[in-house]
C-alpha cells in the first residue's frame, strides 16, 4: 500500500500536478475578451466547465445583456488562492472574473 501511495505521488509530480505556474499574472493578462476557449486553454490549461452559472451571476455580470446569461457556459480555474471564470456565449469570451490577482487588464 505504502509503495502504491510514493507511485502516485511521483505520478502526480510528473504530471505536474500542484504546480502554481498556470495561473501567474503575465499567462492571465493575456487572456482577453473576443478570445475563443481553445485560445484561452492554450494559454492557461484546461479549463473546469461549472454546469450553471455561478450565485449572482445575472444581468450585471453582462450588462444590457440578461437574456445572454442562460446562453453561456462558464470554465474556470483554480490554483490556490487564484481563481479565474470565464464566461464564453456563441464561443467566445464575453467576460473574465479574477479572484487572487491584482486586475492585469
């Protein structure tokens, strides 16, 4: 069991898994608005799909734009205390929520 356990710890280290090099602020800021996912995925890795949209996300999230909200499909992020949501309708990227970084934008 023990042996299992250093085996999947070296596979994990491999793999890179717990690595905090995704998320760094020059990697973020290259992600912009109009983007498709792949382009943002290329940049910062896979992507988590959120099967709905996160609580309080509504019209002011795309303002002027409510009836977009049940359109679009949200990825995000997460390495620590770093987070970021896209949000993508019609393929591309129509907003980008940070949480953990100063705004690179």
């Amino acid at each position: 069991m023990r042996s299992l356990a250093l085996l999947l710890l070296l596979a994990c280290c491999l793999s890179g898994c717990g690595r905090s090099d995704s998320l760094t602020p020059e990697r973020v800021s290259r992600v912009q608005t109009g983007m498709t996912l792949a382009q943002a995925e290329a940049i910062l890795g896979p992507a988590h799909e959120r099967p709905e949209p996160p609580p309080g996300f509504g019209e002011h999230a795309l303002p002027g734009h409510a009836e977009l909200v049940e359109e679009s499909r949200t990825f995000i992020w997460n390495d620590g205390p770093r987070r970021v949501v896209l949000t993508v309708v019609d393929g591309k990227i129509v907003a980008i929520g940070l949480v953990g970084f100063e705004d690179p934008h």
